[in-house]
C-alpha cells in the first residue's frame, strides 16, 4: 500500500504542473504547427494544389458555395476565439497572455477530436466588434468555438452568433462545462444512491459555467427550485434588488436564477448556501479556501463535492473528504474524478463537423453528457471513478456518434449519415490524430522533452 501523503507533499504535487510549464513552454515554443496533408511527389505537384490547376475547385465553389466543404479542409476547422477577459482563473489577462490557454485548447481538440484548431487572440473588448471578426473569419471555419469571454457579453455575442451564422457556434465555458458536470453528476448521484430530482444543490459562483450547469442539471431532470446559487454578494434569490432590470449590476441570465431558484429564499452566503445540501457545485474563482472545511461538514450525509475553479479547486479534495464529503471532484488530472471540458469539446465537435451540423442544441449536449456517464458505467464506477479520463478513445468515439446522430434527429444536419458512417468517418479521424502524433514523437520530429 503506498504511503498516505501529507498535506504538505499533496499541496507540493498540485503546484508541481506550474514548474514544468513554465520549462517546457519556452522549449517548444508553442504547442501547435501547420503541416501539410496533401502528397507532394515533385515541384509538379504544386500546378495541382496551387495555379493553375486550383482554378478548377475555385470555380466548382463559386458556382456552389456548399462545395468549400468539399474541396477545402473547413469542414474540420475551427477557431478558437477569446478576448483574453476571462481566462481560466487567471481573470482579465488579456489576449497575448490567454494564448498558452488557447494553444492548449486547440492540441487537445486535435489529439482528442482530430479537429484542426487553432487560436483567434482578438485584441478588442467590444462585443460588436468580436462579433464582426468572427462573422468576416467564418467563411473559413467549420465552427467557432467562443473561450474565456466576460460575462454578460459573452452571453450576448453566442445568441448573436448562433443566430446569424451557419456552422456551429458553441461557448465552451457554458456548454462544455455544464455536459461535462452533468456528466459526472449523473453517476455521482448513483453511486450515494440518491435522485436527480430530489436532492438540493448548491451552486458556488454564478458565471456563465454555473447558470448553464443548472440548466443542464433541470433538463435532467433536477429542480430549479431546489438549487441555491452564490454570487460574490451572496445568495440568488427574489429580493436581490442590485441584480434587477435598470440596477446598475443587472445580469438578465442571473436575475433569472434569481426568480428561479432557492424556493425557500434562503438568504447568506455560501456557507447557507451549502449547509444540509446534497450536491456541491463550486465553479467561482480558484482558491483554497473559498470552501471552508466546516461548511461541506454542515452538508447531508454522502455529500458530493465539485471543486472545479483552474488552477486551484475552491477547497483541495483531501480537505473535503476529511469534512465528510463521500464524493469529490475537481477540474484537475492530477486528482481523480477530472471534470473537465475536454471530455466534452472535442466529441461534440468531431460529431457537429462530421454531419455538417448547422448549429450546436442543448440536446446535442445532453446525449453527449449520457454518452460520457454510460461509458463510465460500464467500466465501473465508484466514489474515485465517476468520469472518464482523457485517455478512454472510445469514449470520444461514442460520443460523437450519439452527437451526430442527434443532429441529423433535429434536422440540422447537412450531410445524412448512417450511425455506422458516423462511427467509421469519427474513429478514423480520431485515431489516426494520436497515430500521427506517436508517429512524430517516434522519430523525434516532435522533440523528446528536455
């Protein structure tokens, strides 16, 4: 058996990540290149790919613009688009300084996908004009996918989009993260052997990741009613006159939870929030210590326990679990149970690009997150295993399907495919990605780490 870490060597082990980054960053000197997909034989091979013969594709797409999908590689790109205001829990960084975060996005979308991604670091504020930039740019991309944007703009400019472009658009920290959490909850809830619908939740934070999380929660079948959401001022409820229409901090997502939510008008902070709950749902600003021990210890029985703000969770697991929490998770690979986006983006896209899909629904998330849980089942879930990790292809494989397949229900879809087609095409792309990877760091292309 091995050794029981201390708390020192545990806090130790959170912290090592930043010191290998900070190493293997400059080394590198970025995570992603350009590389070329065509054979070329000979000097030849240009006339095809480039003038004169590119002309004919060219005109095949003027006459219908649908062929771009056809004779060009947007069918599998898409942006990664930020301002740089609100980055992992790093807050308003700013473009240049979010770059690592986006270049990190895009290799995991690639590696876990097989989506060709890459970073769109704007350096403007304005809603208006993120929302022109990515409609100009969209002509070359399959897909936006919107990352570590402020709230409420963030908000504003995904219903904008959504609605005047036709590829997918999807904000990561809404969507991805409330699949993913519902994905867990799911089999965390089976495990402590308690129902969606009955137990109470307590919601730390009130961003855009926490309102679209209860969201998903209530599609699940949760009620809102039963869930207390903090904010940095303390509980949602009715009487929040600072969060109403006219008031200067009006947020029309949160006043919504406000007339939504906390049926019982439970006034506080968190530690209200939490106290006799069953679910702990903590996606605010990164700590320790915003979680205080005594305040998971007030929860009910078998409490479960999401600490999920990056870089650092709102209370370190350990400490969660000595306040008598059965369950706990984090956003972190370095702790079990990660609950973390990249078991959701990159499968959601691969499913969306593969049929042409026109948008992302909530019901595409939906069967995503059922996808993510049902796996996890089936290999046997527990109190340290109720998510998937990175590494399980399959998964990402299934999920696609189901993603696809839902589209293709909902008639968004372009392309028609059968379920199988949509396996085949998904697990190709998906495994040829980490085939091409090995096969560069086999022959030191991609260069070993110092």
């Amino acid at each position: 058996m091995s050794k029981k870490l201390t708390v020192k060597e545990l806090v130790a082990k959170a912290e090592k990540p930043k010191a290998i980054a900070m190493k293997y960053h400059p080394f590198y000197r970025g995570k992603l290149e350009v590389c070329i997909k065509t054979p070329i034989t000979s000097f030849q091979d240009f006339s095809v790919w480039y003038t004169p013969g590119v002309a004919e594709p060219c005109m095949d797409i003027y006459r219908d613009k649908n062929k771009v999908y056809e004779h060009t590689n947007k069918w599998n790109f898409v942006a990664v688009v930020t301002d740089g205001t609100r980055v992992l829990g790093l807050g308003n960084i700013g473009p240049e300084a979010g770059m690592p975060v986006m270049e990190g996005k895009a290799l995991l979308f690639k590696y876990l996908g097989g989506v060709d991604a890459f970073p769109i670091c704007l350096g403007t504020k304005d809603p208006e004009e993120i929302i022109n930039v990515v409609k100009w740019i969209s002509p070359t991309f399959g897909g936006i996918n919107l990352e570590d944007i402020e709230k409420p703009k963030c908000y504003y400019i995904l219903d904008r989009l959504r609605k005047e472009l036709d590829v997918p658009v999807w904000h990561d920290d809404q969507q991805g993260t409330a699949l993913v959490t519902l994905a867990g909850l799911i089999n965390a809830l089976k495990v402590v052997n308690k129902k969606m619908d009955e137990v109470s939740i307590a919601m730390v934070g009130a961003g855009a990741a926490n309102i679209n999380v209860a969201k998903y929660f209530a599609k699940a079948g949760a009620k809102l009613r039963n869930m207390i959401m903090v904010d940095s001022r303390g509980t949602l409820h009715q009487g929040r006159d600072d969060l109403q229409e006219g008031a200067a901090r009006y947020d029309p997502k949160k006043w919504e939870m406000c007339q939504t939510t906390n049926s019982a008008g439970t006034i506080g902070g968190i530690a209200e929030a939490m106290k006799g709950a069953d679910v702990c749902i903590a996606l605010s600003q990164s700590g320790p210590g915003v979680i205080k021990k005594e305040w998971v210890a007030d929860m009910a029985d078998d409490s479960i326990v999401f600490a999920c703000a990056n870089p650092v969770p709102e209370i370190w697991p350990w400490e969660a679990k000595e306040a008598g929490a059965r369950i706990t998770a984090t956003g972190r690979s370095d702790f079990v149970n990660q609950v973390n986006n990249s078991l959701g983006f990159p499968a959601v896209f691969r499913g969306a690009l593969d049929v042409s899909a026109e948008t992302i629904t909530d019901e595409m998330c939906i069967v995503a997150a059922y996808a993510i849980a049902e796996y996890a089942e089936k290999e046997g879930i527990n109190e340290d295993y109720i998510i998937p990790t990175m590494d399980a292809t399959d998964m990402y494989i299934e999920e696609a399907v189901l993603v696809g397949m839902k589209a293709i229900e909902q008639g968004i879809a372009r392309k028609k495919l059968s379920r199988d087609a949509i396996r085949a095409s998904a697990e190709s792309i998906i495994r040829r990605s980490k085939a091409t990877t090995d096969l560069l760091m086999k022959n030191q292309i991609i260069k070993p780490f110092p």
